[in-house]
C-alpha cells in the first residue's frame, strides 16, 4: 500500500500551482484562483480512469463510507452488513449514521463470503458493504446478484485496492457507489484523504450536499452564503491540497500497481515452496492491485510455526488474528460495547441495548484467519530486503 514510496516531484509541482493561488478552498474564490481547481480536477481524473459517471472527493475513506450511507438514506432502524476481516471504519460509519453492523463471514478469497451474506439478510438490511480487502477482488457479481434480488443497494469498500479491476472493470463500479481511501499507508495517497464514485447522478449530487453542510452549490448572487439546502450535512470537505497531490499519484497508479504484481510474483514463488502452503483466492489475478501476498497453511499450528521462522530470519508476516485493527474477535471496544456517550449510544439507545457481539460469531473466518500469513507487498523491492524475504521463506520451505 505504498504510494508513498513513489512520493517526489509530481506531487510538489501540482501543490505549488496551490501555493501560488494561495486559495487552499475548493470551492469559490474564482478571480484569485486562476484555472486551479484541484479537487475538482482530482475527482474528474478519478471518474475518469475508473469510468465512473461521477466522483465525490472527501477528507477520509471513513468520511467516504458515511457519505454514501448517509445519502443512500440509511440510517437508525437499519441494518448494514459488512464482512468480520475488515478495517474498523467500515463499521464506524455504519454506526455514525445511527445504523447496526451485521458481520458477514469471509472466505477463501478473505473477503465476503456470498452465503453467509444471503443468510444474514433481513428486512431491516438497508446497504451491503463488501470490502476488497488487502488489495482484491471480493466476489462483487454474486454480491451483487443477491443485493439486487433484494433490491438493496451496494456499497463496496475499495479503500484499499485502488487500481483493482475484475473483468477489466474497475472495483468500485460494480455497487451503487465505491468508497476510496488516500490516507497515509494506501496505494496512492494524499495524507489523508477520499472518495467515493457512482453512475447515479442523483446520488453523486446528495453526496455533494451532505458532505458540505447540505449546500446545493448552485451558482446564486449571494456566494456560498446565498444556497440552498434540501437536508442537513456534515463538513468532508477535501482541501485543494490534497487534490493536487491525489492528481499526480492518481497519474502514478498504474505503474504502483504493476511494479508490485513484479514484486508479488517473486515473493509468491518463493512461498509457493513452503510444503502445505496455498494462496488466497484471487477471482481475477490480472485484475489483482497485488499490495499484497496472502497464504495460507493447513491449520493455525503450522501457520504459527512458518511464522516463528520468517520472523527468526528477520521477515515475519502478518497474522491478522493478531491484529486488533481488521478482525473482528479483536475488536474489543466494539464486543465489549464501549463508547464515549454516556447513554451508551451506537450500542444501547434510551437505556436499552440494541446490539450485542459476540466474538464466536464469526466461526469459518477464524478457521481461515488463523491459518493465514500476510505480506506488505512493496512497490521498490530493496535487493536487501528481497533476499532476505526470499532467504526466510525458503528456511521456512525447508524446514
Ligand atoms: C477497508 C478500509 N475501509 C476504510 C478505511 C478508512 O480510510 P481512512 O483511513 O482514509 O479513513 C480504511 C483505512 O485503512 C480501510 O482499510
């Protein structure tokens, strides 16, 4: 996840067009700013290289999520399900618009499993959120098929597989809308940072609303001061910043991608020989944003001790069963119910408890997540770190 690695002097000279306008707003100050209008120019680049209709640019991918849940008109009394391996955003802001997560299982691909969706569907379920996680595929089509035959809508989380496609297709153009996140550690960056896209341009236009306190952004005698508004909104708003840097990593994603699908191949060769080992499935490898290499053992015992000798030998992968950030048995502030709000709002509303986790739940994704071993694929492989990645993983083969 690494378009910071690639960080150099495209992003400076786009944020020095900023500098010299001195307008760091992305809407009005026409006669001051010249031509430069950077998070519009970012969201027509980004609508254009996922070819989608629209693009709505926010300040996070946790913004982008409650953007899209919240013009999608969810909200207290719904349900929303999402998967258990995720990272802790997708639920907060299912929560944020007074809304219940509902876990969903993974499976072999490490994103939602389409079954388990199928069965936790009820007739308070107002959005699906499927995650491409760890830069993959979920399986959008079947997801997609059982949220239509529903008629609820799709939102798919591609905060961390931006340049992912399947089929060709960009992920994030198969659901209602896609959520992106730029934020430090993600494919391409811009700090912090979001977006979501969509076809539907009634959607893109509530979007645009809600994300800057409800202004309808039609051009009036009175400025800003003089629009309108249809409902209430928030404050997303991304500055031209971090529009001008989203410009010149956007024009750096493709090669991010593909100087990574080199570096995974190396590095899944070398796991390939590690007796017992298999690959996460992967829907559509040449669609694959490859940030990063998953595999898996024959039970959580082997996956232990691979790992004790990756990580003797100086490269030790990640076991998301560790992770207190993207699983949900380790979300102990979501089982444990806490929350700032003394009336314990999201989990409890007028003294009485709307939802409880229990971190059993999730039975098939802990099977799979314990069993799992997970690498950061890099963009610039250092020949250093590449041998000794390659010389832990064949220790671990030949043991
Ligand atoms: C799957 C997923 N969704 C949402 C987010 C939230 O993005 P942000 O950090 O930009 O708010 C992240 C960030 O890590 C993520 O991994």
């Amino acid at each position: 996840m690494p378009g910071f690695e690639v960080f150099g002097e495209e992003e400076k000279r786009e944020v020095l067009d900023v500098f010299a306008t001195g307008v760091l707003f992305r809407y009005e100050f026409g006669a001051q700013r010249g031509d430069v209008w950077k998070v519009r120019q970012f969201e027509e680049a980004f609508a254009r290289y996922t070819g989608a209709a629209c693009a709505q640019a926010v300040s996070s991918g946790t913004a982008a999520l409650k953007v899209a849940l919240a013009a999608l008109g969810v909200g207290p009394g719904d349900e929303v399900i999402t998967q258990g391996f995720t990272f802790v955003a997708t639920w907060e802001a299912i929560f944020d618009v007074g809304a219940i997560p509902v876990f969903a299982e993974v499976d072999a691909t490490l994103n939602m499993d389409p079954a388990d969706l199928e069965k936790k569907i009820s007739e308070r379920t107002a959005a699906i959120i499927p995650v491409h996680m760890l830069g993959a595929q979920a399986r959008i089509a079947e997801i997609k098929a059982i949220a239509d035959r529903h008629r609820i809508p799709v939102i798919e989380d591609t905060a961390q597989a931006a340049g992912g496609r399947l089929g060709g297709r960009h992920l994030g153009t198969f659901g209602a809308c896609g959520t992106f996140s730029f934020d430090s550690v993600k494919t391409m960056t811009t700090g912090e940072g979001g977006m979501v896209i969509t076809d539907d341009q009634e959607l893109w236009r509530s979007m645009s609303e809600y994300h800057d306190h409800g202004h309808d952004h039609v051009a009036n005698p009175g400025g800003r001061g003089g629009e309108g508004r249809r409902f209430i909104g928030f404050n997303y708003r991304m500055m031209e910043l971090q529009g001008a840097i989203g410009l010149a990593q956007l024009a750096k994603l493709d090669g991010i991608v593909a100087a990574q699908r080199q570096n995974k191949a190396i590095l899944k060769e070398a796991a390939a020989a590690i007796p017992g080992a298999t690959f996460r499935e992967i829907l559509d490898e040449a669609g694959d944003s490859a940030t990063f290499l998953a595999f898996m053992l024959p039970d959580a015992e082997r996956a232990r001790q691979v790992n004790q000798i990756l990580r003797d030998n100086g490269a030790g992968a990640i076991n998301f069963g560790d992770n207190t950030w993207h699983y949900y048995p380790r979300w102990e502030h979501l089982l444990e119910a806490k929350t700032p709000c003394k009336g314990g709002w999201p989990f409890s509303a007028h003294g009485k408890r709307r939802v409880v986790y229990d971190p059993a739940f999730l039975p098939q994704s802990a099977e799979i997540i314990s069993r799992t071993l997970v690498y950061q694929v890099p963009v610039k492989l250092a020949e250093a770190q590449k041998s000794t990645m390659l010389e832990a993983l064949r220790k671990a083969a030949r043991a």
